[in-house]
C-alpha cells in the first residue's frame, strides 16, 4: 500500500522563472523581522516552504559532537524529497562550507512516503519534517557557528526548484535548548538499524538477485495490521529500484505475515552487475522503520 497524490511531478522549466520571481517578492516584502525562539535559525522563505536550523545542544556521548536539525514546513498539499527522491523530484543538497568551527555534519532521514502519479513514484515529505543532524566540531573547548545552503524541490502539481540559506551559534556547552526534545522525537522516528534476518518484526529475512539480474526477490516479516508496508531501495549512483511489488503472503502461526516483493531494476549505471553491490533496504510497516545495509554476493543472495 502507498500514499498516493494523484498528482503528475514533473519539473516544468517553462515555469521555474516565475516561480522564482514570485520567490524573490516574497523576500522582498517579507514582515518586519520579530524575535525568534531560543536555539533556532530565522525562517528562510521561498515559494510554498520554509526552513530554519534548531540547535539541539552538546551531544552527551561525545564532547566533540553537537546536535542540530533542519526543520522544513511546507505550504498544506506540498512535498519535498528524500535523499532518494524516486522516479522523479530532486533530492536536497546540502552545503556546509562556510561554517565555523565545524569538522563535519551527519544528516539522519527519518522515514518517508512514497507518493504514486503520473510520472510515476517519487519519495518524501508532506507539509513538514525535522532532519535530525550531528555536527563534529573542529575544537569542542572553542564556540561554534553552524552555516547551511542548500538546493531543494517543492512538489504540489509541478515541481519547484528552491534555496534555503540558515546559520545558528550552538548553545554554550551543557545549556539545553527550546528545541532538545523535537529533536528527541525526531530521533525516535528515525529507522533502526538491523541485519538481514533480524529477529523480531518488521525484519527482512533474505534479499536475492533473480537469476536474469534484473530484479530483487525480498522477503519481509511483518505484524498483522493494517499499517501501510513499504520497501524503499537504494544501490550505488546510477541505480534505480522500482517500488516494491507484492507477489506472494503467507500467515503464519504466531500471527506475523511473511510478504515476498519483487523490486525491479529501473536503471543501472554501464556494465552494473548486481553481484557484490552493496545494497540499502528502508523498511515501513506502520509506524515502525528499519535500515539494513547488505551487500549482494555472486549468487544473488544477500549478506
């Protein structure tokens, strides 16, 4: 089962310079700027979205590491996109560059929909999303200013190339923030990590190549609910992988389901084999997530 917009996503460039013109006026005219919340970026507006940066304070763990996010509401009806954002859309691309005080910035993504129209499936996020971050300062006895650009796409009929532009000082070391518990919550979304044949559920037992390399034969164990299940596949750049197509369920004693889907390879990079790939499944069912990360052998099957 998948969410479903109805809607065709394709980027229309014949409109990309309205949109922008009509972004620009709106940065222009924007309200008299008012005060903002303890730990927390301006808004950067453009056409139908927003996003700002939140500081989450010193990671408790590691006296180097810092806890931040990236906060983007959009307009009601409207999407952006995951790291992969599926048939179409365009995934954010983040730039960090003019921070100060920073060695490095880990983006967690919490897990996504799949949205099926007209121009077939694309993934993401609908009206709003917390992008949980780890910031690794340079020197942890030093302060810290964490600066961000990025390039991203808003979707309701047509998509919207956009920017964004956010800078934050993190809190002074051991202050906690407005935002600390957000992004607690954000975290606890965020989908396990597991091996392949994990116990428990939702689990993906075995992962195979079919015999003609072109598609991935998975099977899944999942609670008997009603929750929306769903498999989302990364591989290498220059991969595609189709949504996943149930072929087979089987009941079992205890009350589980096991579902076999078939995801088939939609693009593939010159001369792609699937032996020795490194896959990337994310798995939905309901309101629980897993990631696995498994690596195709010669034979096919996963490990």
């Amino acid at each position: 089962m998948t969410v479903s917009t109805r809607q065709p996503c394709g980027i229309e460039p014949s409109r990309r310079a309205v949109a922008a013109g009509l972004c620009f006026a709106l940065v222009a005219a924007a309200i008299p700027a008012v005060a903002q919340p303890p730990g927390a970026s301006p808004w950067s507006q453009t056409l139908h979205a927003a996003l700002r940066l939140v500081d989450g304070g010193p990671d408790i763990s590691d006296p180097a590491l810092w806890r931040a996010g990236i906060e983007f509401k959009l307009d009601p009806n409207f999407k952006t996109y995951w790291r992969s954002p599926g048939d179409s859309g365009l995934p954010p691309v983040f730039s960090w560059g003019l921070s100060e005080n920073v060695a490095d910035v880990t983006v967690s993504w919490p897990a996504p929909y799949r949205f099926d129209d007209q121009a077939g499936s694309s993934i993401g996020y609908v009206e709003h999303v917390l992008l949980p971050l780890r910031v690794r300062l340079t020197d942890p006895r030093k302060p810290a200013l964490l600066v961000l650009k990025v390039d991203y796409a808003i979707c309701e009929k047509i998509c919207i190339p956009a920017k964004g532009e956010a800078q934050i000082k993190l809190s002074p070391k051991g202050q906690s923030t407005a935002h600390a518990r957000a992004l607690d919550e954000a975290e606890a979304r965020l989908p396990k990590p597991t091996g392949l044949g994990g116990a428990g559920t939702p689990a993906i037992v075995s992962a195979s190549a079919t015999p003609d390399g072109r598609a991935l034969t998975v099977t899944a164990k999942v609670p008997d609910t009603r929750g929306i299940v769903d498999i989302f596949t990364e591989g290498p750049d220059g991969w595609v992988f189709s949504a996943p197509l149930a072929v087979a369920t089987l009941q079992q004693p205890d009350g589980t389901r096991m579902l076999t889907y078939r995801v088939t390879v939609d693009g593939r990079p010159k001369d792609g084999r699937l032996a020795d790939m490194p896959v990337r499944f994310t798995m939905t069912a309901g309101d629980e997530a897993i990631e696995i990360d498994a690596r195709l052998d010669l034979a096919g099957a996963a490990h």
